[in-house]
C-alpha cells in the first residue's frame, strides 16, 4: 500500500472526529440562528409544552442572550477552519488570526454563560452544570491561551480541543432536549424539570468523547 495511502480503519478513525465536528458546529449554529429568529420575530404558537415559558425567558433578557449566541455562533463557524491541518500549515497566519478570534469570541461566550446562569430554566440542576462545564471551559481556554503565548503549540491545542469539546457540549444538548420533548407525553415532564438533565447528559458526553480524541492522538497529531 502506498505510505500516502491510509488503511481503511485509519480513514474511517481520521473522519469521524470531522463529521462529528461539522455536525455539532452546524447544531450549534442552527440553533442560535432559530434563537435569533425567535428573539426578534412576532410571537408564535409555541412548539411544545413548556416552549412558551422558554422563549419568554430569553426574551426578558435578550441583550444578554444575543450577546452570548452570536460571539457563540461566530466560533463555532470558525472551529473548522481551526482545526483543518491544511490551514494551519499553509496558511499560518490565517491560523494565527483565527486563534486570536477564537480566544476572544470564547472568553465572551464564557463570560456571558456565567451571566445567564443567573436566569436559569432548568433550577439549581442546570445552574450546577453549567457552572462546573463553564469553569472548566474557561480554565482550559485560559490554559490554552498561556502556553500559545509561550510557543508550546502542541499542548496549546490539546487545551484548545478540551475547551471546544466543553463547548460543543450546547449542541449535543439539543438532540438530548429533543429526546425529552418527543417522550414528554409520556414522561409529563415539562423544560423546567429536564433541562437541567439534558445539559448534564449533552455536555457529559461531548466532554468524553473529546478527552478520548486527545487521549487518542499523539500531541504532534493534534
């Protein structure tokens, strides 16, 4: 087999983490981009029980959610272009922009998220998680932040990939919600009582799946 040619369990191990990436990113990007929508058009039949006193929660504070989602919304976009080798070693100071952007759109979405917890929808249970899932967001974009400026590139992007896939966590939320919703005839339970445990289960399972892709890769791989 020709040494530029990659087995095919190779292939298949090296895509995944990219398909995940642009699904969870275009997740992300879809939900923010239907906020907006919400935010600043006429009101609607709501779109399942409970959905009414969710909109209106966000809109009694829609300064502070559209400057949350949007810097949010602007990173996510990026993330491919971060991570895609071909732009990090052809286009350097792309990259370097592009983390620069990263660092500042995240310290705002961070920030922010910290701001909003303090209108929870889910209770003292989504307040929990999105403390614990923030704090280590933030830490570890921190932590990415110092060892870029001290030209430690390698584990620079190991912390960068911990933090997004803290990050991206919001969007494996989404189907998580959609879950609970399409049971919630037989569950009876309303946004109030499982978002607190949908975000448990989202950003659970994206921090896992990330810290396997690093655990799983060399840092010169990363």
């Amino acid at each position: 087999m020709p040494s530029g040619t990659l087995a095919p369990s190779s292939a298949k191990t090296s895509t995944l983490p990219w398909v995940t990436l642009i699904i969870l990113c275009a997740i992300a990007t879809a939900a923010v981009l239907r906020r907006v929508y919400v935010l600043l058009s006429p009101p609607a039949p709501p779109r399942f029980p409970g959905a009414d006193a969710l909109d209106a929660v966000f809109a009694a504070h829609r300064t502070m959610t559209l400057t949350h989602i949007l810097p949010a919304m602007c990173l996510v976009v990026l993330l491919p272009f971060w991570f895609s080798p071909r732009v990090r070693q052809k286009h350097t100071a792309t990259h370097h922009r592009i983390t620069q952007a990263l660092f500042a759109l995240g310290a705002v979405t961070g920030i922010t998220a910290l701001l909003m917890n303090t209108h929870p929808i889910g209770g003292f249970n989504e307040v929990a998680a999105i403390l614990l899932f923030d704090t280590l967001f933030l830490f570890s974009l921190s932590r990415s932040y110092v060892l870029w400026l001290r030209g430690d590139l390698p584990l620079h992007r190991a912390w960068m990939t911990r933090a997004f896939a803290v990050l991206l966590g919001i969007a494996t939320t989404r189907p998580v919600v959609g879950v609970f919703v399409a049971t919630s005839r037989l569950t009876h339970l309303r946004p109030q009582q499982f978002f607190g445990t949908a975000f448990w289960i989202g950003f659970t399972l994206t921090y896992i799946a990330g810290e396997a892709y690093i655990r799983s890769r060399r840092l010169g791989e990363l």
